[in-house]
C-alpha cells in the first residue's frame, strides 16, 4: 500500500524547507452523512518529523485541522543527503510513516 504523506526537503544553506501532504479525512464528528446520522470523528492526532533520529516538528492537532492536510515549515542542522523521517497516528490507532532523503 502506498503511503498516505507525500514529501519534498530542500535545502539552501544552513535552512532545510519541507512541503509535505497528507491524504486523511480529518473527519470532525461534526458532520453528518447522506442518511442524518453523525460521521465519526477520524483526525490525526500527532504528527512528528525527524532529522537523523531527532524531532525537528512536533504537532499534536485536534479536530480543527482540514482534509488532507499541507504542512510547510523550515529548520537549521540538515545537510543534502540527511533522513528525513516523518509520521502520524490518528485517533482510531491508525498510522502512516515515511522517509525522505533532503536534497
């Protein structure tokens, strides 16, 4: 099965700038479906990104956050060619995780 986070890392200099996606639904238990009835909520709950074993982006996010999620954001201490790991687990226990060489 093919991972949910699709993943780019650059870096220019001594800043490292990561764009990543997510397919989930981030269902709030707000909405409800065709039939009335409520849609359970399904959301993410952390989401971590490390650099060489150490957490670089840590996130823990509640129901406020839309479907499929984009995260941008940068930081200093990678070089091209360093692992850049990233995850998530939601509040069904589910979880997805990958990993990106920074170029």
């Amino acid at each position: 099965m093919a991972s949910s986070i699709r993943v780019r890392a650059t870096t220019n200099g001594d800043i490292t700038e990561v764009q990543t996606l997510i397919q989930h639904p981030m269902d709030t238990g707000l909405v409800k479906d065709s039939k009335g009835e409520l849609i359970p909520a399904h959301f993410i709950q952390q989401l971590k990104f490390e650099c060489n074993g150490k957490d670089v982006f840590v996130a823990d996010w509640g129901t406020a956050v839309s479907k499929d999620p984009y995260v941008k954001f940068s930081f200093k201490g990678a070089k091209k060619g360093d692992e850049l790991k990233i995850s998530w687990t939601d509040n069904k226990g589910a979880s997805d995780t990958t990993t990106a060489k920074i170029s």
